[in-house]
C-alpha cells in the first residue's frame, strides 16, 4: 500500500506540474491575441476617427459654385384631370347617372354634401 501511496502522490505531482506549465501555456496564448485584437482595435478606431473627420467636413463646407444656384426651376405644378374635388363630383354624378344605382347616386350625394 506505501508504494501505491507514493506513486499517487507522484501522479499528482507531475499532473500539478503539467497543469501550471499547461496555464502558462494558454496565459501566454490569450495575451498574444489580446495584443493583436488591440492593434486590430486601434487600426479600426483611427479609420472611424477619419470617416468621421471626412464626414464633418463634408457637411460644414460651403457649398460650390455649381450647387450655389440650387435646383433647377420648374415650371409649376398643373392641375390634373383626373383629380381633384371637382373631378371627384363629376364623377360621381356620372357614375350615378350611367348606371342608376341606388349605391351610385347615395355615393354622389354623399360626395356632393361637402359642396352644397
């Protein structure tokens, strides 16, 4: 039993040994890709400092010649024939005389309350 004692404590030696050498290991490892994450995170904060600085100024520039006059000019905006309040009544007014509906002329005459 006394050699079955010593060659467990012995087991648990080594197995001690293997696991701190084993730490130090994956210690190593994790600062290694710390370090390279914080470069990575460095190089990506400084391309954000000038987007951001590029964007600033883009939107605080006074604008160019070109863009001085603004957008060109229309020439207005015309009333169609197909809408518009008086369209919409007339038809209405069409629609109720063409078919004779009940529905049709209700809808004319609701539509018609809001000018009488």
């Amino acid at each position: 039993m006394s050699d079955d004692s010593i060659v467990s404590e012995q087991d648990s030696e080594v197995s001690d040994q293997l696991s701190e050498v084993g730490g130090l290991a994956v210690e190593g490892e994790i600062d290694a890709l710390k370090a390279a994450h914080a470069a990575e995170i460095a190089a990506l904060t400084e391309q954000v400092e000038a987007l951001r600085d590029a964007v600033k100024e883009h939107l605080c520039t006074a604008p160019q010649a070109d863009d001085a006059e603004g957008p060109a000019k229309t020439s207005g905006v015309k009333e169609s024939r197909h809408a518009g309040p008086r369209h919409v009544l007339a038809a209405a007014a069409s629609q109720a005389e063409q078919t004779g509906s009940r529905v049709d002329v209700q809808e004319y005459l609701r539509v018609r309350r809001n000018y009488v």
